[in-house]
C-alpha cells in the first residue's frame, strides 16, 4: 500500500493543487484580458476586443526609453553580477582562505537585507562622497544609471553564486587536473576548461540577474536620481491610473516573453548540463 | 568582496552614522547623540507601535504560505509521480516574472472601480459606487498580496526535503503498524521541519521589510515599517529618525538570520 496518501488523500490533494494553480494564475490571466479589453477603464462589463493598446504603447516615447533604460541597466548589471559571481564562486569552492566564514555570509547577506533600507543606504552614500567632493573639487557623482546599477550588482550577487557555485561543485576537480598535467597554466584552464563547463550555470545566472534588475523597484527609487526606469515608470502610472490598460498590455509582453524566456532556458540548460555531465 | 565592501558594508556604516547625528542632512553643531534612539526604544514614538504591527503582518503571511505551501511541496514530491518537476515548474513559474506586475494585477482586480467591484456592480449584487470597503488599502489585501507572491517561491524548499526524505522509512512506519495519519505526523512531518524553517524565514525575513506592496494596495491601514522608514527620507526628511528606524531593521534581520541559520540550509535550494 502506498504509505504517502490514501486513494482519497490523493485526489484531494490533486484538488489543492489545481486550485492553488488557478489562485497563481488567475490574475495573470485577468491581466490579459484586461489587455485587450476596448474600454479606457478597467472595468466589467468588458466592451469588445481591442488591439489598441499594444499599438498605443508603441507610440509612447516616454515608456520606450523607461524600457529602454531598464534594459541597458539590466544587460551592465548582469555582466558585472555573473563576473563577480565566477570569481566569488571559484574563490569559495577551490580556495581555501582565512575567514571563508565571514565572507561567505557577507556575499549572501544582499538576499535578507530589506531593500528599502539597502536603496536608502546607496543615497545616503553618494550624498555623503558628493558633499565630500563638491567643496574640495567643485565636481559631484550625482544619481543615475550608474548608482542603479551599483545597487543592482549587489543585489544579485547573491542569486548568480547560488546558481554557478553547485555547478562548480558538481564539477570533478580532476577535470582541471588533468588539464594543467596535460601542460596548460592555471588562467588557461580556468578559461578553456572550467568556464566552457560552466556556461549552462553562467547563462541562467545571467538571466536571473538581468531579470531581478529589471524588475526592480525599491533600490532604484532611492537612487535613480531623474532617470526612469521601466518599474518607476509602471509604479508612477499606475498610481495616478491613466493609461492603465495601455501599463497593462506592455506588462502582459513582458511577463510572456520573461516567462518564455525562463521556460526555455531552464530547458535547454538541463539539457546542457546532461550532455556535458562529467 | 571589493565590491560588496565599497558598496554594501560602507553605506550601512553611513547609516549608522546618520542614526547617531555623527552626520546630518542638515549642518548643526549638536554632536553625537542617541536622542532619536533613545525616544524609538522606549516606544514615544508611533514607529514601535509600527514595528509591531509589521511583525504580526509578516508572520500571519508567512503561516499561510507554510499552510498552503506544505501541501503543495507534499503532493509533488510524494505523490506526483512522474510528472513531478513539470508541474513543480509550473508553480515556480509565476515566481520568476514581475513582483511589480503580479501586486499591480491584483490592485487591478481589487481597486474600488476594478474587476471585482465592477463585477458585482454589474451582476447587482451590490450597488454601483458602493465597493467593498475592505477589498482593497486594507491589512487583508497586504496579506493577501504578499501571500500569493511568495507561495511559489516556499513550494521549493519545501518539496526539497520532502523529495530527499527517504520513503522507505514510511513503508516501515507503515509496517510498523502506524496509519497514514500516524506516519505522517511521526515520520514525514518531524523530518520536514527543516525545510518548513527555512520556508518560514525565507518569507518572514522579506516581508517585515516589505514597502512596494503595502504602498500599492495596502492605503494607510496597511502601511508597514518600510514605508514608515522611505517617506521619512523621500517626504520627511527627518533622516536620522529614518535611519534609526532603517538600522533597527537591519539589525533585527540579522538576528533572525543568525538564529536560524542552524535550520537554514542555503544547499537544500542549490540542489534544483
């Protein structure tokens, strides 16, 4: 007899799934509708199918660059983020050095900090070394993508070495072994043997950082001094509620093409990492 | 470990430092003090009262996602089948798109003019313009809004443990003479705490922190200490009330870090 779940358990548990599936979908797909729904309000009853929004939000210069900062964000940030989460990653699985305690919890701490503490921190920062600057040297750093994308390094950090580090582990040392024996230095190994072996775990790493930072509200509200980016842009018109269904149709694109995109990356990096299984 | 130092450790120090008036948004002459620590310890001002509320909002989200989450982590790792990490992934899914679009999805269906104010104006089950007071900028939408996005998320570490957990101890349970019922709550569930712990802390810790969702759907019955602590520096400019709040948190965090971490097992995620 199964130990797990009666006959009856089963189905109710089967039950409780599918609700919960429905609960995490539903808004999701009200949102859609909503999309494309011929009514300036968002409101029942629903008025006719409509494709003006999708074609309205093309047109609003104002939200293309907000997207448009948010991806040129999202593309740096990643990059220094993955760069940084090898490093870090190479240093905790095949070093050993003093105090990996303490280090180690430093790297994650980014995860519980609250965020809003975290962005109010960087502002309070660049005010500090700005009224250090402007006095002696008449010049200033000042807000903008660059404090944005500071904060978005920090903050994800964390998730690219959560993803590259057990890759990392999972790799046999021997690999790299076997490459210096066979005469090659330790920075050509590490960039012809380990990195080619991590790429899988390097990719979804760079997703998951690029889609954190642009998705990300609470820090660049601190810091973005008056540049705006896609979440301030969608934060600000939401409150004020005009042009909703038009914040609704661009957000149903996003949401679609994050979750296509996540969908087929983690696909296609199980796949990855199956063929390179070593 | 540059980088984190420059920019993660030193504007805390900063922080620190504004919370003590070391540094002032304002030049003034008065020196260090603990005046403004002083007057939020001993509760004179509304932010502890805040703080409270915070913590029982943050731990009524994190025991119904535990609740819903359990289940959930049960029935794909115990009783799936084949199917399991298909439709694991499809829980996980919703997790990986916007936070910001999914609150403003329910701000949406919740608003007074929205989906299911409208909904019911149209059907006359209520009178138009007569929405439903607490449907949304209440303490329920908050915890209603925070729960949805975190469930998928406690899904994970706690279909882990249950994945890992060996079944034939049940059989023996089982064997043993122990109904399901007896097997579960001896068995299954004491094995499952940790990864119940870690569940727990990875929603609690975020959510007393937590001000986007409050600040959309939650009005001012639903504020939270986040907010308190951002319109002091955005609005008030009383920074160095804020950054004794904002400290405060951070130092809070980290306690419940530092306590949990004997349950917490960052590798029980790694292994996805």
């Amino acid at each position: 007899m199964d130990a797990a779940a009666s006959p009856g358990g089963r189905r109710g548990l089967s039950v409780f799934y599918v609700l919960l599936i429905v609960f995490l979908y539903a808004p999701i797909a009200v949102l859609m509708v909503f999309s494309f729904n011929d009514n300036r309000l968002v409101t029942f009853p629903l008025a006719g199918f409509t494709t003006r929004w999708y074609r309205l939000l093309f047109e609003n210069a104002e939200l293309l660059d907000a997207l448009k900062v948010s991806m040129v964000i999202a593309a740096i940030s990643s990059v220094f983020a993955v760069g940084l989460g090898v490093l870090a990653s190479y240093a905790l699985g095949r070093r050993r050095f003093r105090g990996k305690g303490p280090v180690s919890a430093l790297l994650f701490s980014p995860l519980v900090i609250p965020y809003v503490v975290f962005g109010i921190a960087l502002l309070i920062l660049f005010r500090a070394v700005d009224d250090f600057l402007i006095p002696r040297f008449g010049t200033y750093i000042g807000l903008g993508i660059h404090s944005i994308v500071i904060g978005h390094v920090v903050v994800s950090l964390p998730y690219t070495i959560l993803t590259i580090a057990p890759r990392l582990e999972r790799l046999s040392v021997y690999v790299e072994e076997a490459a210096r024996d066979l005469g090659a230095g330790p920075a050509s190994t590490f960039l012809r043997v380990t990195i080619p072996l991590l790429l899988p775990a390097i990719v979804s790493a760079y997703l998951i950082a690029f889609t954190l930072s642009f998705d990300e509200y609470a820090i660049a509200s601190f810091v973005a001094g008056d540049v705006t980016t896609y979440p301030l842009y969608l934060y600000g018109q939401v409150r004020i509620r005009i042009g909703l269904p038009q914040m609704i149709a661009v957000s149903v694109i996003v949401l679609v093409a994050s979750m296509v995109l996540i969908a087929a990356t983690e696909i296609w990096r199980r796949r990855e990492e199956a063929r390179l299984a070593v | 470990m540059l980088w984190l130092g420059v920019f993660f450790l030193i504007p805390l120090i900063v922080v620190a430092a504004y919370s003590v008036n070391a540094l002032s948004l304002f030049p003034s002459d008065s020196g260090i003090s603990f005046h403004d620590w002083g007057r939020f310890l001993r509760g004179e001002s509304v932010y502890m009262d805040l703080f409270w509320k915070s913590i029982r909002m943050a731990l009524s989200v994190s025991v119904i996602v535990v609740v819903l989450a359990y289940p959930l982590g049960y029935y794909l790792a115990l009783v799936a089948g084949k199917r399991k990490y298909v439709l694991l992934l499809l829980v996980i899914v919703p997790f990986l798109t916007s936070y910001l679009l999914r609150v403003l999805a329910w701000r949406v269906i919740l608003g007074s003019e929205g989906v299911i104010n409208t909904l019911l104006y149209t059907t006359g089950l209520r009178e138009p313009n007569d929405p439903v007071p607490w449907l949304i900028y209440s303490q329920f939408t908050v915890i209603l809004v925070l729960v949805y996005v975190w469930v998928p998320f406690v899904a994970l570490p706690i279909f882990v443990t249950l994945e890992n957990l060996d079944t034939s101890m049940l059989e023996a349970g089982n064997d043993l003479g122990a109904n399901r019922w007896g097997v579960f709550w001896r068995v299954t569930l004491p094995q499952s705490v940790p990864g119940i712990a870690a569940a727990f802390v990875f929603v609690f810790i975020p959510t007393i922190g937590e001000f986007v969702t409050p600040s959309l759907v939650g009005g001012t019955k639903g504020t939270m200490f986040g907010n308190a602590i951002s319109s002091l520096f955005i609005n008030g400019l009383d920074w160095q009330t804020g950054s004794v709040l904002a400290l405060f948190l951070v130092i809070v965090v980290g306690a419940l870090m530092v306590f949990s971490s004997r349950f917490l097992r960052l590798r029980d995620l790694e292994s996805i």
